[in-house]
C-alpha cells in the first residue's frame, strides 16, 4: 500500500516539508495579530467550504498549534527537528506520503462532523509519535533541564488521546482516529508483530518454566518425586515394562509393571 502511494505522491512530493508548515502557520500567527477572525476563518469546516469557502481545504492546515509565543517556539523547535529527522529516515517522498496521508483523512473526517471546526493539531502530533516509534530512547531535556526519553512521552500524549477520546464528543473521538491513520498505516502491522511476539515468547516461557518444575524422577508406587525429595536417589527396574523409576525403599519392593 505504501508503495502505491509513494506512486501517487512522488509528483507533488515537497522537500523540507517541516519548514514549509512551519513558516505558513507563523505567516499565519503574525497575520492573525493583526486580524483575531482569521484563525477562525481558516479553519476547516465542510458545511462552509460547501457554500463556497473552499480555501479552508488548505488553509487549516496552517493554523498555529497555539497562539501562546512562547510555547509555539519551543513546539516548532520540536517539531523541526523531528519531522527533518522522519524525512532524513524516510525519504522525501515518503515523509510527504505519512503528511498528506494524514491530511486527506482528517479532511474526510471533518466531512462526517460537517459543522466543526477542525485544525491539523492532532495529526502534526503523530510526527512525534513516528519520531519516538522510531527513536524511543532519544533524549529530550525539559526546560532545558530534565532529560526525558521520547518514548515516555509519546505514551502521555496517547494517553491524553485516549482520555480525549473517552471524555470528550464523538466528533473529537472521530478526528483523533483520522490524524492517526497515518500512524497505523505505517507502524501498525510492525507494532502489532511485536504483540504476537511478546505474546510467543511469554508462552514459551511458561513452558520453560513448566519444564523447569516438572520433577526429572518419580516413584511408580510412592509418588515422591526429586522435586519433593531432591536427595532421595532413584533407579529405573529392568523387569518393569517401560520407563518406571522407583526410589530406594520401593526398588527392590514393588510390583513389577508388565505390558497389557
């Protein structure tokens, strides 16, 4: 599948794709200081582009992550370097494929929730959560203090999706589903083997560990074990038929097992 769409999107593939978001939502963060509509006005919302605002197909996407200045540099310094970090791994084209992938279905979504206001901030959050798939012991410094592995803080924000998702209306369940269908497309199949091989190797080591108790010896007529009595010494009778074992006080007194 991804191989198709890598077909699809090589035409319109856009390098430094990072950069390009980054600078369209500051163009957007300085315009909007100006003018307090235009964030509202660049929003998607389908039963507008129906009656004719079609830029909101494109311009949501450029919608600041917030409009806090602080917080935005710090995001956009993340975000920078992780979505460079997933091009430089994945290539331009793919990179653009995980994107526009992204994009199309949140688009879809806000079809189904036609009278809400939606902005990419979900999907623009799955490029963290590819980084730290990909990297899950890459550092980050909190407040340029505390080091915190990504993965940890990958499994916070999808902890905060699924609180969002439980707490909140359907339409919000609804658009956190479709900004991550990116995410599933890709690391779905690769994170749902690492289930079924967690899963085979606990197995096995139930039954090592079954085996591992299971007594090596057992007396056919007392039924102490070298696990019960791991100093007792046992012998197998040569006039019993088959493999029985006998410990030393039933050895030489016991009645001799023969073939049916």
């Amino acid at each position: 599948m991804l191989e198709r769409l890598d077909r699809i999107v090589r035409p319109i593939a856009v390098p430094n794709l990072t950069l390009f978001i980054i600078g369209g939502q500051l163009l957007m963060f300085l315009a909007s200081l100006n003018d307090n509509t235009l964030i509202a006005r660049a929003m998607l919302v389908w039963d507008l582009v129906l009656v004719g605002e079609v830029w909101r197909l494109f311009t949501f996407f450029f919608v600041p992550f917030t409009q806090d200045p602080i917080f935005l540099l710090f995001a956009y310094m993340i975000f920078y370097m992780m979505g460079n970090a997933l091009e430089a791994y994945w290539g331009v084209v793919r990179y653009n494929v995980f994107l526009w992938l992204g994009t199309v279905l949140t688009i879809a979504a806000a079809g189904i929730v036609h009278d809400q206001a939606v902005s990419a901030t979900f999907l623009q959050g799955t490029v963290f959560l590819a980084f730290a798939t990909i990297n899950p012991d890459f550092e980050l410094r909190l407040f340029f203090v505390l080091p915190v592995k990504v993965k940890w803080l990958a499994m916070i924000q999808v902890a905060g999706y699924l609180l969002a998702m439980l707490g909140g209306a359907w339409s919000v369940t609804l658009m956190i589903l479709a900004s991550i269908g990116n995410y599933l497309t890709f690391f779905g199949p690769g994170l749902l083997g690492r289930v079924r091989n967690t899963a085979r190797r606990a197995k096995w080591e139930r039954q090592q560990l079954n085996n591992d108790a299971a007594p090596r010896h057992t007396c056919t007529t007392c039924g102490v074990d070298s696990n019960i009595a791991p100093r007792m010494d046992f012998r197998y009778c040569s006039q019993c038929e088959g493999e029985h074992a006998y410990c030393m006080a039933h050895l030489k007194d016991h009645q001799h097992v023969s073939a049916q």
